[in-house]
C-alpha cells in the first residue's frame, strides 16, 4: 500500500541519517592519551660507570639523545638511544681510549611492549671511518639467559615486563674530539656516540581522525654514587615523516625545539634519582598529512547526507500521514458508478427512449394496413 510505503521509506532514510550523524561524531572524537600523565610515559634510566683509563682522560659527563620514530602513526615506535661523553680536558684531536667502564640502564615501559632490543659500539675500523661516513656500528649478541658473556648485552628475559634491565661493558674504540667554553670552563665532547642501543616499543595511541599520540620518554639516572659519571644533557627527538605535523597546542607539553633539523626536540637536564617526573616526558600529539582538510571533507559529505536524509524522511512521513492531502491513495475507497456519472454530469437515456426515436430492432412491427 501506497502510506505503508511512504512509512518504510521515511525510515529508511533516518537510518541513513543516523549511520551519517554517528559518522561525524566518529570523526570529531578525541580519545585520550595513553597514560595521560608524565608518570605513565615511558622512562629510560641510564648510569655510566667509568674506568680508570677513562677518568684519567677527565671524562666528568655524558649526554643522551634518544630519537623515537612513529612512523605514520603505527606501532611499534622505532627507538635509538645513543650516549656521548664529555670531559674537562683538552684531549687530541684523534684521542684513542680503550676499556671505558660499564654502562647499566633500565626501561620502564608502561605499555610492556618494549621488544627486540640491540646494543652496538663502534670499532676501530668504523671509528677510523666515522669522519668520512655514518657512524657504522658493531652490534653485540643480545644475552637474555644465566650463561655469563662478558662481551654480551645483558638484558631481563621476562619480555612482557614493564622493567628491562641491561648492563652492557663500554670497552670500545670511539674517537674524535672538540673543545668547546661553557660558563668559563672548557670542556672537551667527543663527537661520535659511545654506543647505541635500539628497540621497538607501541608507544603510539589512536587520537581521532588521522592523528595520533606519541609517548615522549623520560630521561632518568640512577642515584648518584663514587665513581658514576655526571648525566648531563637529554634529547629526545621525534623523527617527522613527510607530511606528518606536530599539533603544538595538543602536546603536553611541547617541544622545546619544533623546528629542530632532526625533528620536534625535547630538551632537560637529566635528573638523578628515582624520580620520573619532569624530565623530557611529554605526551606528543602528531598530525597524518592532510588530516584537517581530509576531516573537512568527509564532514561536508556528511553534511549533505544527513540534510538528504532529513528532507525525504521529512516528506514521506507527510505524505504518509495526510495521504488525503496528498491526492489520495491506494488506501481512499471506490467509487459507486452511478455517483461517478452524476458527478460527471452524464444523464441516463430514458427507458423506451429508442421507441420513441423510431423504434429499433426490438420494436413489434406495425401492420400492413394501416401504413397503407
């Protein structure tokens, strides 16, 4: 029946219309962080433990850069930690050194996803190169068991644990040096990294529509002892693909450097103790290209779906309940076809009318005679 199906099609069109709404709501909410706190964002605590070899040559600190690669906003997050060390001597400008000490570290991961982890250092053949080259370097075997290997990278076996520990013996070549005046006081940085440590970690969460956050870690040392080197300087780096933004009022809190070579740069004093708070910890908020006006975009489609949906849904239901107004229906009862003649203003011939037109067929016939 004709209102019936004005009835289903009014619905139809508002269940569109809702799919079209949820859509929109889809696009526009905004999740929250992972975490949502500095106490809950990933720490990397790290101590270098010098040899005598090493003091001697006036080694006082050592600075951390840690460069965390999301991606297109997908997990797993890429991490490189590396360490440079820093002395209060003029050293050569080709100062070789040999047996640095041991260097003991600890990564608390909130989302237990840290995985596949590997530690190099440069040999002396990659050291020789690193003037004319990137720096290339020598991996260690990964030991994760009870077996002792003085030349392993020591780590905790339990993988699906928020604390890996490492200790790794800091005994290879590194090279090259500058001296550079801070407050005074000259000091000596040795431009190639000691050593790198690598590693996967989901340190990505879904934000809303094409954005993303990104775990910021802190930088953190173990509780100052005789004998440790001073933490001097953090970096954490956020390495930006093309197209990929960061939102600036988003990030809590934002880069110190957003528009670093490398990428948006967090910078801090590496603090000592167990403290997590403050530090480098943020919580970065990435944008995938084109994000804002592909939102746009699909709003507007939105926009016209839903304003579609209104109107049929709106004119069906009219038509559905006043059909009468509507021209009728299918539903509206027949006519009788004598109303339908008198309404037409068509007249009924009389009964006997064709006799008294001169008769017809049916007509008796008259007598000889009398036409006579």
């Amino acid at each position: 029946m004709r209102t019936r199906r004005y009835l289903i099609t009014a619905m139809v069109a508002l269940i569109f219309t809702g799919l079209a709404l949820w859509r929109a709501f889809g696009l526009l909410a905004v999740n929250d962080p992972p975490g949502g706190s500095a106490a809950s964002t990933p720490v990397i605590f790290l101590s270098i433990s010098p040899s005598q070899q090493a003091l001697r040559i006036g080694l006082t600190t050592f600075d951390v850069y840690v460069f965390v690669d999301p991606g297109n906003c997908q997990n797993p997050v890429g991490v490189t930690l590396l360490v440079y060390l820093r002395g209060s001597k003029k050293l050569p400008p080709a100062q070789l050194v040999h047996g640095l000490g041991e260097v003991t570290g600890e990564v608390l991961d909130p989302t237990t996803s840290a995985h596949n982890f590997a530690e190099g250092q440069l040999s002396e053949a990659s050291w020789r190169s690193a003037f004319h080259q990137p720096f290339n370097f020598v991996y260690r075997r990964t030991e994760s068991t009870a077996a002792q290997d003085p030349q392993a990278f020591s780590i905790t076996p339990e993988w699906q644990s928020n604390s890996k520990i490492f200790a790794v013996p800091l005994d290879e070549w590194f090279a090259g040096t500058s001296v550079a005046t801070v407050n005074g006081i000259a000091e000596t940085a040795i431009n190639t990294p000691v050593m790198v440590i690598t590693f996967e970690a989901n340190w990505e969460g879904p934000r809303s529509y094409r954005t993303c956050y990104t775990l910021v870690p802190n930088l953190v040392s173990f509780p100052d002892v005789q004998g440790v080197l001073t933490p001097g300087n953090g970096y954490v780096i956020v390495t930006q693909h093309p197209g990929v933004t960061i939102d600036l009022a988003a990030s809590g809190p934002p880069p110190n450097d957003p528009r670093a070579e490398g990428g948006p740069t967090w910078t801090c004093n590496i603090p000592i103790g167990p403290g997590t708070a403050g530090g480098c910890s943020s919580v970065a908020v990435l944008d995938q290209p084109n994000a804002i006006q592909y939102t746009q975009f699909y709003l507007l489609i939105i926009g016209g779906v839903v304003a579609l949906g209104f109107a049929v849904a709106a004119e069906s239901l009219l038509k559905w309940y006043w059909p009468a107004e509507n021209g009728g229906g299918e539903d509206a009862p027949p006519q009788a076809t004598g109303d339908r003649g008198a309404e037409s203003g068509e007249e009924e011939p009389a009964a006997g009318g064709d006799g008294e037109q001169g008769g017809g067929e049916d007509a008796p016939p008259q007598a000889t005679g009398d036409r006579g």
